[in-house]
C-alpha cells in the first residue's frame, strides 16, 4: 500500500509483496483483510502511511480457517509502530477466540523511529504482547521471507515452526545496529543467515530454497496439527494393510558399531514414506518429525547412527524436547525409536549444559500424557536410554529388538575403563585383543539380566513387524478418552528450545 512505484520496484527485482505472498499462500480467494484504513497515529505520516506496515487478516489453507499477518515493506519497510502493533493484537486475539492458526511472514526492519523512541510511543508498541500467554491454544508459523529485525524474529522465537528462505537473514537487530553499537562489521548472511540458523542456533525448522517452497513446508506443517489445542489431531483415511517388511532389518547393520541413516528406516515406518522433518542440520544425531502412521498423526524422535553414532548432545537433546512439547501439546502421539550408545561426552558438551538440558528433556517425556510407544533397535546404553523414554517414563510401551544390547554402558567402552590403563603396557594388537575378550566377558555377565524377563520391556518384536506393531499401537490408542491439551502442564512452557 506504499504505492504503485515501490510495488514495481520489487517486483523489477524479483520480490513479492505482502499481499502476493498471502495470496499465493492461502486459498484462492479466501482472503478477508482486516484494518485495511489503518494509518499511522503520527499526524505527519497519515497520509503516507495506508495500512501502517502490516497487512493481515483470515483466510482458509486447504479449506481449514486460519490468521495471517505480514510485515508490508512498501510502508516504511514495514516496521513495527503503534497502530500497526494494536493491528496484529487484534488478530492474534481474533484467532485465539476462533480457535484458528496462525501464519506470519516476516520480513521487517524493525521498530519505527522516531516513533517509538520515545516513552509513549515505546510502551505502545509492546512486541508480542499477547503471544507469551499463547499457551500453545492455537499452533502458530513463521516463514522468514525477506530480511528480518525486531519485531519480525520475535514473532518466530513464539512459533511452534519457522522457514526461513535462503537468502533472507533474522536478527534482533540489524548489522547497522551492531555495527553502531559495537563498532563490529558484519554481514546480512554472517549475522542471521540460514546456515547460521540451520546449524549453529537452531532457531528455524527448515530450510526453504524459495517463497513457493516456504509456503509448501507451513501448509504441510499444519496439515499434521488439530486446528487448536481443544482439538484432536487429523486423521487421513487409511485402509491398507499393512504387510512385514523383511528389507527393515536388512538396512540396519548387525554390528552395532556401523553407521547407517534413520531416515531412511523411518521413511519404510511411515504412510507414503513421507515426513516431515523439524531442524535436520541441527543436532543431527537425532531425527525429529512429524509423519502418519496407519493415517494416524504422529511425532517421532528417533537416533541417526550416522552422525555422531547417534549420541545425545545438548543440540539433538534440546531439539527433541521441543517435539515432545508440540506433540504433548497438540495431542500427537510420540514414537521414539532408539539405537542411543549413551551422551556425548567432554568439557565443550558440559559447558553447553548437557545436564540441565538433559533433565529438562526427561521431566518433559515424563510429563507428556499423549501416548507414547519406544523401540530399541540396537542398543541403548546410559541415562540416554532413559531420556529416550526407557522403562518407567511414563510411556505406554517400552519394545525392543531381539538381539538389543542396553545396560549402563557400552561393554567396550566399559572394558576400556576397567582395564585401559592396567593394559596399557602391552602391544597395541594384544592390548586390541584383549580388551575385546574382557568386554565381550562383561557382555555375556550382563546378559544374564533379562530386561523382557522381568517386565522393564514389555515385549521383543520381529523387527519386519515394527510398522504393523505401531499402526496396532495408535488404533489401540485412538479409542482413550481425548484429554485436550490445554490440560496438560507442557503447552505452557517456552516455545524457545
């Protein structure tokens, strides 16, 4: 609403308005604006300010109604002012009393000066005022569309999903701020880039190579989620049968000391082999998605042997736990499927706060009242059996593979700290030997605990049924009493893990 200039402007360089990318976004024609004649509340900008630099309104995503705002950078590069600000109030509140999500498409320069720098127009402009009590009561998306500072990346920390395109960068402020207030010289990319966020913060869900795909990745988010916490999740019509898949245990390895990717044992688990997966550059020992399974909505936290042998480190740890809170949330069942030898270990690991991190995730499994099935592939050695939702964790179902090692710790490495130093003098082949011989001793004296035999695994499953045992799992599931998650403690805690 800046103007016919600006919008030929963006577009002459290959950019989309806000308007274009909600229209592309929803449903053909489903969009009803809401405040299109605000302006701004400074007299001398009223009449160049039409919409105050934010567009929103309601609109339906595969016929489902849901609440979608962005920042319109035509007007003073949408930054975020009083009468924009009481806008987006006014929306959030809006899909809050319709029970409906929210989308945001982030794009803004950050607060309006001289505007708000002042005390009155500062406290008007509260960022995310009603957000922090969102309570989870409606899921909400981000999509990081062009260049984002101040209000816009707040409006993300709150989402339960962020897409960020490749190209745009997300701050709390801008390298001009930075570079103002520290003298330190830093660019768009270096700052708040997609690489920086997918690898290192962890502070967006995917990767999205163009607005188009964005778009895909927020619409298959929510097609995975009830359209609020009072609701219980979709369910696709689904009428296979489902048969053994003798090629499962085939992809994985024997020795428990080979790597091979989860992914693809879990893309032969789920309907269609699709997936959606949260954060995977991130923490990547860990697979977390959402998925269907016999059409059932589902989030799974899984082990990735390929990277880093699958151990649990405070990134794949934190990024599990903010599964466990959207599934726990939005009543989907949790599937853990674990192949763990135990948590990383080392000074950089605990002074990222392993131990916090790791309890925070075993009080949030134990907590979470959805219901909740693990399978042990492999093994499954330390408190990280535990944290993956082991016996008496609150979960319903607690499986393993014939064959599964689980113990304290990994036989091998227990042979080394028993007996590394007191080997210590002997030839490197001979010292190989025999600590092998000492660790499979201590293999074959644990093995006489029976974790099956004494009902801390509820059963051993032919790994070709795996699938067929958690389709029979959630219909067996799907008939207990719905409890909404706005009853459950977890849909109050931070979005911000």
């Amino acid at each position: 609403m800046g103007g016919a200039d600006k919008v030929d402007a963006m577009r002459g360089r290959g950019e989309r308005t806000i308007r274009d990318h909600l229209a592309l976004f929803l449903d053909e024609g489903s969009f009803v604006e809401v405040g299109t004649f605000s302006r701004s509340a400074n007299p001398d900008d009223r009449e160049r300010t039409p919409g105050d630099g934010k567009i929103g309104g309601h609109g339906r995503v595969a016929g489902r109604p849901v609440t979608v705002w962005g920042d319109d950078i035509t007007v003073k590069r949408g930054s975020s002012s009083i009468v924009g600000s009481r806008k987006l109030e006014r929306l959030i509140e809006a899909a809050y009393r319709a029970g409906n999500p929210i989308v945001h498409f982030g794009q803004t320069g950050g607060a309006r000066i001289p505007d708000t720098l002042g005390t009155e127009g500062f406290v008007e402009v509260t960022p995310g005022g009603h957000l922090p009590v969102r309570r989870r009561r409606v899921p909400m998306a981000t999509a990081i569309v062009g260049p984002s500072f101040g209000g816009s990346s707040f409006y993300s920390a709150h989402s339960d999903f962020v897409v960020q395109v490749r190209g745009t960068s997300m701050a709390v402020t801008s390298p001009r701020v930075v570079e103002v207030a520290t003298g330190e010289q830093v660019s768009f990319e270096d700052l708040g880039g997609v690489d920086v966020h997918a690898r290192i913060t962890g502070q967006i869900d995917q990767v999205a190579v163009d607005d188009d795909e964005a778009y895909d990745l927020i619409r298959r988010f929510l097609s995975y989620l009830p359209q609020n916490i009072n609701q219980p999740p979709p369910r696709m019509l689904f009428d296979e049968a489902i048969e053994a898949d003798p090629e499962l245990y085939q992809m994985v390895p024997e020795s428990r000391r080979r790597a091979y990717d989860m992914r693809r044992v879990l893309a032969r688990l789920v309907d269609g082999g699709e997936y959606l997966e949260i954060r995977p550059q991130f923490g990547r020992s860990v697979v977390c998605a959402l998925a269907r399974i016999a059409g059932h909505s589902v989030g799974v936290v899984a082990s990735n042997p390929m990277f880093q042998a699958g151990v649990l480190g405070p990134d794949a740890i934190q990024k599990l736990t903010r599964l466990v809170l959207l599934c726990d949330s939005y009543s989907l069942p949790l599937i853990t499927l674990q192949d763990v030898p135990g948590f990383m270990v080392g000074t950089q690991v605990e002074h990222d706060r392993l131990l916090h991190k790791a309890i925070t995730a075993q009080q949030c499994l134990r907590l979470a009242g959805v219901p909740k099935i693990t399978v042990v592939f492999r093994k499954a050695f330390g408190l990280a059996f535990y944290s993956l939702g082991g016996p008496d964790q609150g979960f319903d179902e607690v499986l393993a593979w014939p064959g599964s090692e689980i113990g304290f710790m990994d036989p091998d490495v227990g042979a080394n700290v028993l007996y590394g130093a007191q080997l210590a003098t002997l030839p490197p082949d001979e010292r190989t030997a025999e600590l092998q011989r000492r660790a499979d001793e201590l293999r074959d004296a644990t093995d006489t605990y029976d974790g099956a035999g004494v009902m801390k695994i509820d059963e051993l499953i032919d790994p070709a049924d795996t699938r067929r045992v958690l389709a029979e799992f959630l219909d067996r599931h799907a008939e207990r009493p719905f409890e909404s998650g706005a009853d459950r403690p977890l849909s109050s805690w931070p979005t911000c893990l």
